[in-house]
C-alpha cells in the first residue's frame, strides 16, 4: 500500500511541475512576442512553444537578435528570457538551423 501512494505521489508531482513548466514557458513565449522587432510581423508570431522548449522558425530570427532591427536590441532573447522570474541559468544551447 505505501510503494502505491509513493508512486501516485510522483505521478501527481510530475504532473504538477510539467504544468508549471508549460506556463512559463508559454509567459515566455509572450514576453519574445512583445519584444520582437516587427516589420511584416513574421517573426513575432513564429514562437511556438515545444516539448523540448520554445523556437522560432523564421530564417532571419538569428540577425534580429544580432541586432539587425533598430526596434530591439542585440541578444533580446537572451535578455527575455534572464528577465523571466521563474528561470534560472545552469546552461544554454543555442542551435541555428
């Protein structure tokens, strides 16, 4: 009886923190959205949020955050997310496709 609680408990928990996990990173995905240099607004509406994390598709989105745009600064990005109260850094990937 005490192994199944123990497990419902995990199963709960697990549950509970990816909930979490999914706010944030949807608060995320709405701060970049607000922060995003726009023009034809391509690139503000190309976050998604994924299972593995949040990206962004659009072909020029590494030269926006190289500072391309006069609208945003470089490594807004970075910078959005290191403002997000519910982050914090043990590492960084950056991939460019």
């Amino acid at each position: 009886m005490s192994l199944q609680i123990k497990m419902n408990l995990s199963k709960i928990l697990k549950t509970e923190a990816d909930k979490r996990v999914q706010r944030v990173k949807a608060r995320i995905v709405s701060n970049l959205r607000e922060n995003t240099p726009v023009d034809t607004g391509a690139a503000r509406d190309g976050w998604r949020v994924t299972d593995e994390g949040i990206t962004n598709d659009v072909p020029y989105i590494s030269d926006l955050n190289k500072g391309s745009s006069q609208q945003a600064p470089s490594n807004f990005i970075e910078q959005t997310i290191l403002n997000e109260k519910d982050v914090r850094v043990v590492g960084a990937i950056v991939q460019q496709k």
